[in-house]
C-alpha cells in the first residue's frame, strides 16, 4: 500500500505559491507538513531541516558577489554598458542577446558555468545593454517593454545554461545520468551521453534565437 | 588544502556587511528586520557547523519569520545620482568593465589552471570546492583593483552590496530553502511514491506514448521538485529502464541524456527553480516575480515537442 499523504505537502507549495504567500513561509510549512505526515515527528523534522539548510550553504554563496556589482554601479556601470551599445551601429536587442546565448552556451559546453550568470553578468552587464539597443530600435520603452526586455535577458541566460552544459562531460547531470543507469547494469561512457546533448543545444539556439528576433520586429514596429 | 569552510567564512563576513549596509540605511522603515536577516545567514555561515541540527532547525524558522512577517525591507537611498553617474561613466570610460570582467576571468583561468596543468596535483583547493573558490578569489582581487583605482569611500562596497542584496530580499534564501525542502522530501518519500503513481498509469503497446509519458514525467515531476536532478533517477526507474530500454529496446544514451534535457524544459517553468527563475526577477526588479518564467515558456514548450521528437526518433529509429 502506498502511502499517499506526504503529497499533501506538494499540494501546499502549489496553492502556496499561487496565492503569492511568502515562499519562504510556503515552503517552510510545506517541509514541516509533509515531515509529520511521513511519520516523523516534529523534532525529527526539525533536525532534517536545520541539516539540509546547513548542507547547502553552498548555494547561497554567490552573493558575495553583490558589493563589487554595487560599487561598480556607483561608479557609472549600467551608464557604460548602455553608451558602450549605443555607439555600436547595427546592435538590435535580438542580436546583442543572440550573441551572449551562443557564448553562454559554448562556455557551458567547456564546463565554464560559473563565469555568467544572473548576478555576474545579467544585472550588470547583460540587461542594461539590452534595455540600451531597445531604446535605439524603439526610442523611450514604456514600463512593460522595458521589464519585457529585462526577463528576456534573464531567460536568456538560462536557456544558454540548461543547454549547454550537459555538452561538458564532467558536469554533475551527466554524472548522475551515468550513475542512475549504472545502477541497472547499464554501462555508458559520460562521452556517449554527452554526445546526444548536442541535438537538443542546437535546437535550443534556433527556437530561442527565432523568438530573439520576433521581439526585434516587435520593437522595431512600436516605434 | 583551502576547502568550503574557507568560502563560508568569507560569506560570513560579506553577510555581516549586509547587516551592516542595512543598519547604516535611513531610508529603510524596516531597517532592524533586513540586519536581523542577514546578521543570522551570516551566524549560519560562521557557526552553522557548531549549532547542532535542531539549533539550525531553530535558525531556519527565526530566518523564515522575519521575512514571512514581513519584518524585511527596501530603503530609497541613492549613494550616486543617474547625473553623477553619468559623469563618472564618461570619466572612467570603458575600463569600468575591467573590474566586473575580473571575476569571470578568473574563474576562467582557474578552471584551466587546476584542470589542465600540474596545480591539479598539488590539491591546493578541494576539488568539490574549487569553482566557489575561484569565485571567491576573483570577488576579492575585482574588489581590491576597484578600491585602488576608484578611491572609493571606505563602507562604499558595505552600503552598495546591502542595496542590491536588499532589492533580492527574502528571495536570496529561497534556493536553499527548496533544497533542504527537498531534504524533507526525500526522507519522507515522496520520490518513492510518484514514481509508484507515474508506473501504474503507463501505457502498454505504444513506443511513442510510452516516450510522451516519460518525457511529461520528467517535466511535471522536475516542475514540483525545482530541479531535474530529483525527477531523473526516478523517472528512469519508472519507465526509462523497465519499459523504454529493456521493453522497447531504445538507445540507453539517448533516453537518459534527452531524458534529463525534457526535465530541464520543467526547470524553466517553474517557481521551485528559484535560483533561475524569481531571483533574476528580483535582481531586474522585474514587478512580477513569475516574469522570467513567463519570458521562457515560449521556448521551453518548442523545446520540449523537439526533445520529444528526438527521444523518439534518435532513440528507436537510427
């Protein structure tokens, strides 16, 4: 028989995150839910959270980044990023972000992951460059526009990064691809699988890419 | 051997900054709530070894109250004005991206440098650690070269930092968050049990819909989880070796490479996949939080159907 209570706790983010609630909050009571309904009690699932928040430290480190973005941005950052792209002729927000998708993807695909990112390159560099070849194509951009173009950029980096990386043979999915088959007796070379990321990476580009340009004639055309 | 510990303890201290910028900010009503925040992220990355599990239980809800109460802020100061900056930006010209290009730079050349060169034997880094180490570095040496070159105010970077860091808020702890929620999820099997659901409901006879069941699989279970790393191993177990590998005969490379690039199509749908999704929002200071994830679903469904069709044809037919 199976247990189907701990779901409960799915269905908690879910509604949690829909009526916009704190996350934080969300997913704390969600945790400590769906813990008391897998038969834990509160201390126990206390404890688990406490490790697990402990364990991943890891992952909240990349702020230490901000104080160098801040004290760029005092100094003029953004400014320079926008008078840098406005003085190149030809720039177009598609193509400025054609271009960082392609060199996201190759550097991922060298297992370079963590040279961009949302507060490495995005915020400083990125956006602001975006916003800037905008306002060539289309003159001033009304808010909408404006964080239109910013979630681009932003959408941008991911896409870049999901399918990139699995080209690089020693990233964690490729390993844990190889493992879990492993496990069944099925022995591939990470070089196998990596090989079969690529039809995927190029498809990736050309979708992204078309929708790039689509929003190019979409501010060429408001203006 | 310079490990993980070494980056905490620098993480601590730049959070201790944040607590810092944010007590030093007028403008900020909620002043007091934003240092309480970052002063206990910074006492987790000092002390977060010595407090035991339950007292970083404890830390955790402390942590989780203070923004669910919303006792955290944002303050309106501005340290330059736009004209200011427009002046410094003509001043300093192009060479303002020295500094910001530092940090990638570094991780660039350390990654080659302990990959490709004999460093690699010497084990100066920890090799699970060496990516935030380079990061670290390079935060460190891009901070140094702008203080010389710009002669910035002393607290400049304290008060700048604890700007930005206030605009992300609460958001900055969400990706850890979800990942010790994830901890609790798996200790109380929930994997388990959406793998028991996913293999009860598969289709028999058909190549294709066994291949659409595995690949929405991945999305849906990779959308609840926040990363595909969750959905994979259970997924493969549910459908990919059982049905689509010993079953059906399919390439095992394809189904499980293709197979995790379908999840990452979820992870570019979903709030859970905090890190990628609501914390650029707060970054850009987008107004709507699911702005990015909005921005994305246009490529990601494409990129699903051609992942699908892939699988299929790659998979069964070459």
């Amino acid at each position: 028989m199976i247990d189907y209570w701990p779901l409960l706790g799915i269905a908690l983010v879910v509604v949690g995150f829909a009526l916009r609630f704190n996350p934080l909050l969300v997913v704390a009571v969600a945790g400590i839910v769906t813990g008391l309904l897998g038969h834990m009690t509160f201390l126990k699932v206390l404890a688990t959270l406490g490790h697990g928040f402990n364990e991943n430290r890891y992952v909240t480190i990349i702020w230490i980044i901000l104080p160098v973005v801040g004290l760029l941005e005092r100094y003029g950052l953004q400014e320079r990023a926008r008078t840098l792209i406005g003085g190149i002729r030809g720039a177009t927000t598609g193509r400025l972000l054609i271009v960082y998708l392609a060199i996201r993807q190759i550097l991922s695909a060298l297992g370079l992951t963590t040279v961009a990112g949302h507060p490495q390159t995005v915020r400083p560099l990125v956006a602001p460059m975006a916003v800037a070849a905008a306002e060539k194509q289309h003159g001033k951009l009304d808010e909408d526009t404006d964080q239109r173009v910013k979630a681009m950029s932003a959408a941008t980096d991911n896409v870049g990064l999901f399918f990139g990386e699995d080209i690089f043979l020693a990233i964690a999915s490729i390993l844990l691809i190889q493992g879990s088959l492993a496990s069944f007796g099925i022995q591939l070379t990470p070089f196998q699988l990596s090989v079969w990321a690529i039809p995927s990476a190029i498809c990736a580009f050309l979708i992204h890419s078309t929708r790039l340009l689509l929003l190019d004639r979409s501010l060429g055309r408001r203006k | 051997m310079i490990t993980l510990h070494w980056l905490y303890v620098l993480a601590g201290a730049v959070f201790a900054g944040f607590a810092l910028g944010s007590a030093r900010d007028e403008t900020n009503p909620k002043r007091w709530g934003n240092t309480a925040f970052w002063g206990l992220l910074a006492g987790s990355f000092w002390f977060g070894d010595f407090l035991g599990d339950i007292g970083n239980g404890m830390l955790v809800l402390v942590l989780v109250a203070t923004a669910g109460l919303h006792l955290i802020g944002c303050g309106t100061k501005e340290s330059t004005t736009h004209a200011e900056r427009e002046r410094f930006s003509a001043r300093h010209g192009n060479k303002l991206f020295l500094p910001a290009l530092i940090i990638p730079f570094t991780a660039f050349v350390g990654t080659l440098l302990f990959n490709y060169t004999p460093l690699k034997g010497l084990n100066l880094i920890d090799p699970k650690a060496v990516t935030l180490v380079l990061l670290g570095c390079g935060v460190i040496i891009a901070l140094i070269e702008s203080y010389a070159w710009l002669r910035a105010p002393a607290l400049a970077a304290v008060d700048e930092g604890s700007r930005l860091m206030n605009g992300v808020g609460w958001a900055a702890v969400l990706p850890q968050m979800l990942a010790s929620l994830g901890v609790i999820f798996a200790a109380a099997g929930v994997g388990t049990t959406i793998g028991a659901i996913v293999g009860a409901i598969i289709p028999s006879g058909s190549v294709f819909l066994a291949v659409l069941l595995y690949a929405l699989g991945m999305v849906v279970f990779t959308m609840i989880m926040g990363n595909a790393f969750a959905a994979f191993p259970v997924m493969v177990a549910a459908i990919g070796v059982p049905i689509l590998i010993h079953g059906d005969g399919g390439n095992p490379a394809v189904i499980g490479a293709v197979g995790m690039l379908s999840g990452f199509c979820g992870t570019l749908m979903t709030p859970m996949a905090a890190n990628f999704n609501i914390v650029p929002a707060a970054l850009l200071e987008l107004r709507n939080q699911y702005g990015v994830i909005r921005a994305q679903v246009a490529t990601a469904l494409p990129l699903l159907i051609a992942n699908i069709l892939i699988l299929f044809i790659a998979g069964f037919h070459l």
